[in-house]
C-alpha cells in the first residue's frame, strides 16, 4: 500500500467521524488538532477506525506518532504492509 493510500484512508476516516470539517486542504506537517476542531474523543474514534476497518493497532503509547498525517502515514505504513 503506498503513502498517498494510507493518507487517504486517515482522511476518509476522519472525514466519517468529523463530517463538518473540510478536510481538502490539510497540511501534512500541522497538527490535526490545530486544523481541525478535533477533541480527544474524536482522536480515540479515529484510532478505534482504523482497527475496526483495517485492524490496525495502535498501542496508547503511540498515539503522539499520529499527530499530523504525515506522522500518520510514516507510523501506519509498515502496518499496512
């Protein structure tokens, strides 16, 4: 699975948990948090996702490896592999 796949998936996700947010014009190296009016429930959604759609785990500890989506995709692509 490429990068742009695994970002697009995050995006996907975050576009069902938070459908007010325009998610078009992120900015791979901001925090979501700071792009989007994202509370720690909807950041706990988003990890619950992708186990759910993709069973992806993402230990607790590891959350802050998920802070912007180009710390997603760098964290997420190996488990996608």
């Amino acid at each position: 699975m490429t990068a742009a796949n695994v970002r697009q998936i995050v995006i996907d996700i975050i576009s069902d948990i938070a459908p007010d947010e325009d998610v078009t014009n992120l900015d791979d190296k901001i925090s979501l948090r700071e792009q989007l009016d994202l509370d720690s429930m909807d950041f706990l959604d988003i990890v619950m996702e992708l186990r759910k759609r993709h069973r992806v785990e993402v230990p607790q500890e590891d959350y802050p490896k998920l802070a912007t989506l180009e710390s997603c995709v760098t964290y997420l692509s190996p488990k996608f592999a």
